[in-house]
C-alpha cells in the first residue's frame, strides 16, 4: 500500500488550543492500526502557518507534553504567522 493511500489515526489530544488570544490547530497522529511513533504539526489557524516537529514521539501525551513545553519556553507567538518549518 502506498503511504499517500494509508489512513491516519489522531490521537484524542489533538484540536484546537487557544492562549492569550491566539489559537492554534495542534495535530497529532500516526498510520492507522500500527505502533508507528506519533507526529506532531501545530497550525495557526489566522495565517495558515505551520510548525512540525522533525522528532516523533512513542506516545501522544509525550507529543502533547513537547507542544506545551514549547508554548511555556516561547509563547503562542512562536506559530504565529510561521511557514511551514521544521522544529527539533
């Protein structure tokens, strides 16, 4: 099966997440029916932006928990208005 025709399952801790007026889409999943690590992408819903995480994760929550972090150490303005990147 090629990877473009596999379906995706998001995990529960995904959606929207809002702070200091700004919010944010954040997105967390991995291939359907595996233990695949989990993929994070965090997406500025006024701009468009995205910032995704070259890191994968062996838990949604240590997903989330990179997320929050990043949010405590530099802020919502840290996706704002942000090109698609590549974060570590």
């Amino acid at each position: 099966m090629d990877d473009e025709d596999r379906e995706f399952e998001h995990s529960p801790l995904s959606g929207s997440f809002s702070r200091d007026g700004a919010i944010v889409d954040v997105e967390i999943y991995r291939y359907a029916d595996t233990q695949d690590p989990w993929q994070l992408v965090v997406i500025d819903l006024s701009s468009g932006g995205c910032t995704a995480w070259q890191e994968t994760f062996t838990t949604d929550r240590k997903a989330y928990e990179a997320f929050t972090a990043t949010v405590e150490a530099d802020g919502m303005a840290s996706f704002a208005g942000v090109v698609p990147t590549v974060r570590h």
